[in-house]
C-alpha cells in the first residue's frame, strides 16, 4: 500500500513545480554582482559558474585525472547504495542540487531494489535542466512518481513534497561551498523540514594532502582555469559588463587554518570594469583577486559535530581507503 499522499500521480508526464522564475534569478545575479564587486575583499558565488558553457567546462573536469571527488563519491555509492537503502527504506528519494540527476540513479535502482521506491525529487535551480532530467527518469522509471521543484536550497526547502518516507540527498560535496554560517543555517534548516522516519545522505570531500587537494582545482591542462575565467564571460553577456577574462589569471589556494580551497580570479593589470546593467564601475589594483569559489573540506569528526548541532544523529558513515571521501547517513531527532 502505497504511504504517499492521495492524489500523487505514479505515472506519465512528471509533475514541475517552479518557485525560481527567469526574474529572480535576473535579481539574484545583480545582487550578487552588486554586493560581492564592491566588497572589500571581491567575491562572486559558484553558482554563476554554470551556464551551459560552464556546464560543459565542469563536466570535463569531473573526467580529468586530478579531479578525484566525483569518482570517489560514484565508488562509495555503489559499494554502499544498497545498504542505504535497506537502513532508510524510504519510497520517496528527494535531490539537493539535483542537477543532471546522474547519480541519483544509483539510489533509485538500490530503493527499487529494496522494493520500497514510489517517488523521485529533485530540486534545482536551472528549470531547463530539471524538467529535461525528470523527463528522462520518468521514462526510464516506468510507474515512479517524478515531483520535480525549482527552487534555491537555502529558500525553498520548505517546498519539498511530504508524506511516506524520505532520504533526502546532498551530494558532490556541495556542502563544502557554503561558508560555515550558510553551512549552520542550511542544515539547521533542512533538519525543520525532516519528519520521523526521514533520512539525511551528504557526501562532503575529506582534508588530505594540500599538493593533492590544489591539483584538482588547478589541473594540468587548464580546464579548471577556463571554467574560473567563464564566470566573467557571463557578466559581460547578462549585465553588459567589460570583463577581458585575458587579463585575469587562475589561482587555486590551499587555506589551512579554514580547511578549504579557495579560486580566485587575478587581475594581472591595473584596470577598472565597467558593469553597464548596474551602472557600476569596479577599479581592480594590479595582483588584486576576486574570490569566485571555496570548497571546504572536513574531517569525520567535525563533520558528526555540525550535523549534532544542526539537530541530527549520525546513523552511519562510509569512506574510502585513504580517505578520499565521506558518505553519511543522518536522521533528525524526534
């Protein structure tokens, strides 16, 4: 007997529920740009990165030697999928950052194979990107409900489906993006929305070796570089800016006392960019660097004590030999 909502559609064309319309993510970018250019220290966040070039650009890098954790992450899942699956046997499997949905694949074919799968959600920001994924995976999953949500993880948790059983996932190290307050108030966030029964998959990137860690952000054929650079090129085409991404140099850095990588963008002149759409001119000193990215990384420890604060209880972690990477298992206190 199905324990999902009445009314859930188990077949044909998947259901998308927009929260994030072209506007909002217009108004998002201005203020970012806004905000993080005229910033003491310049910041723009990672999520600009991602047009359908930058798309492109980060899917070469997931295949580049030096670019250990996707593969790391895909190995842990498919040792330990079905194990996840017989400990949470959730019938709903919700998606953070969803994306192209490659991976979720490996946990919808372990909870089918538990015998307990009825409903697919992911959640993203991109709704070109969702509505062709949940297309896809409603035709190759015939009978699964597919509620696809576009939103923003830090605002519209709240819009994730109820009912039935849930393992809500976090994955690709996304996590580490977040500064520890965004980090703080997400979980915290996320552990309101979680009701008993409910599971909690992250996977988080684990502190290793600096030379390591700075090679795969900084590879040897420079596609890294060019996905860094390619955040200018969408200034300059969606707020009319004069971005010349030649005169900026790629840096990757290792920041011990934060754990995490940092990229930056370095101006390698002296030169003042105009913003056209914000009527904004932003001066940049010869060697000054705008911050584009951070990617913490984490120990096991620190990582059980911020998911204990945000009001969760560790039920299993799985890494592999070395220590590449961290899969864990989390559910709310009730």
């Amino acid at each position: 007997m199905s324990r999902l909502p009445p009314g859930t559609p188990v077949t044909g064309e998947p259901t998308v529920e927009v929260h994030v319309t072209p506007a909002d993510v217009r108004a998002a970018l201005e203020h970012d740009t806004a905000v993080g250019l005229s910033a003491p220290q310049k910041w723009l966040p990672p999520v600009w990165f991602y047009d359908d070039r930058g798309s492109e650009l980060f899917d070469r890098i997931t295949r580049l030697p030096e670019y250990y954790p996707t593969r790391a992450e895909r190995r842990l899942l498919e040792c330990h999928a079905a194990e996840i699956a017989a400990r949470c046997r959730a019938d709903t499997l919700v998606e953070l950052g969803a994306g192209t949905c490659d991976k979720s694949r490996i946990l919808l074919d372990a909870l089918r194979t538990q015998g307990c799968l009825e409903r697919f959600v992911p959640l993203d920001v991109s709704e070109a990107t969702l509505r062709w994924s949940a297309a896809i995976l409603a035709t190759s999953y015939p009978g699964l409900a597919v509620h696809a949500v576009v939103g923003d993880l830090h605002r519209h948790l709240d819009r994730m489906p109820h009912g039935g059983r849930r393992l809500v996932a976090f994955l690709g190290g996304t996590i580490g993006n977040l500064v520890p307050e965004q980090r703080r108030r997400f979980l915290f966030d996320l552990d309101c929305q979680l009701e008993a029964g409910d599971s909690f998959l992250l996977g988080a990137d684990l502190v290793k070796d600096p030379e390591r860690l700075v090679a795969a952000y900084d590879d040897a054929a420079g596609v890294t570089a060019a996905f860094n650079r390619n955040v200018l090129l969408v200034l300059d085409r969606e707020l009319d800016a004069t971005f010349d991404p030649a005169t900026f140099e790629h840096v990757a850095l290792w920041d011990a006392e934060r754990s995490w990588i940092e990229m930056r963008l370095r101006s390698t002149i002296e030169q003042v960019v105009h913003v056209g759409a914000l009527g904004m001119d932003v001066h940049f000193a010869e060697g000054e660097d705008l911050r584009t990215e951070i990617s913490a990384k984490f120990t096991a420890r620190d990582l059980q004590r911020e998911l204990h604060d945000a009001g969760f209880v560790v039920d299993a972690m799985w890494d592999q030999p070395g220590g590449d990477f961290l899969l864990v298992l989390a559910s709310p206190y009730c």
